[in-house]
C-alpha cells in the first residue's frame, strides 16, 4: 500500500510549499499533479509563481477533474505532489460529480498505486459561515473530503503561518 500525506492548511497558510519540500525529501522524483485551471490573471500568476518555485525537476501534469486513473501511471520512484483537493472537489461540484464516488476512487487509486502521494487541501471550515447555500454546501463537502482523506493517510499536518503541526503520525 502507497504512502499518503495529506497537509491542511488555510489559503496562503504555506501548505503547498511545506508539500513541496516533504516532497523533495523523499528524494524520489517529484510529480507535480494539478487541478488548477487558469481561468483568470490572478490564477495565472499564482500558477506562474508556483511553477518558478518548484523549478525544471518536476514533471507535470494538469488533470482538472479525472485524478484517479493517473495514479497507475505512477512508480515506487515517485512522489506525487496532489495540490490542491479544494480545486478538485471545486472542479468536481462545477461538473456536477459525484463527489462522494470520486473522493472513494481517488482513495483506492492513490492507495493500490506504487508512488508516494503528498495531498494538499484547504481546512476551509474555520471561519466565518458561508452567507450563501452554495458556499455551505462546498464548506460542508470539503469537510467531509479532508477528513475521508486523513482517515486514510498515513500522516497529517496543519500548516498555519508557514509552521506544521502534526495531527496524525506513523504509528
């Protein structure tokens, strides 16, 4: 069964970079696996920034919606950077998908898989509530979402101001 992180954090928490170094850590190579659509100039740029960090040593591949049959693709020589589950479950909820469906096959792929995969999401349900019922019903899916992902994982982090914190360990 293949190693799974998962690292939680709030936006700009620093949760992607602590992913990205967890990743190198491994010295195995680095897969960065993104579900980010550059639908505006702000997301370009962000992407852009994120690209210019991480640096030419980590192959690419962009997959919006369908996760799940990549993780075959994948080697024990591997560590997959899975950034972000927040823009999946998004991506997911805009196509109309059955998360719940999605979120189980995605678990069972990355887990019969023979990579290494570090996930990343936003802990989302710690402010204020949503004033509308759609930004409640994304606050509420991706609540269910993180805590099916840390059940599974291995180990779990918040990040929160650039600094870790351990929720879940190897036991």
């Amino acid at each position: 069964m293949a190693k799974l992180t998962l690292i939680l954090g709030g936006a700009s928490s620093g949760k992607s970079l602590f992913a990205e170094n967890l990743a190198r850590a491994t010295k195995k190579q680095p897969v960065y696996l993104a579900t980010a659509q550059a639908l505006d100039g702000e997301m370009e740029k962000k992407i852009s920034r994120h690209r210019m960090r991480r640096g030419p040593e980590w192959a690419l591949l962009e997959a919006p919606v369908s996760l799940a049959p990549l993780f075959c693709r994948f080697s024990s020589r591997q560590v997959v950077l899975l950034d972000c589950l927040t823009l999946w479950l998004s991506n997911l909820m805009h196509a109309a998908r059955d998360i719940d469906d999605a979120t189980d096959t995605l678990l069972c792929a990355i887990r019969d898989g023979d990579a290494e995969t570090v996930a990343v999401s936003n802990e989302t349900g710690l402010g204020l509530v949503p004033e509308t019922q759609l930004g409640r019903r994304f606050r509420d899916a991706q609540g269910l979402l993180n805590q099916k992902f840390a059940a599974a994982a291995d180990e779990v982090t918040f990040v929160a101001a650039g600094l870790p914190l351990c929720l879940k360990a190897p036991a």
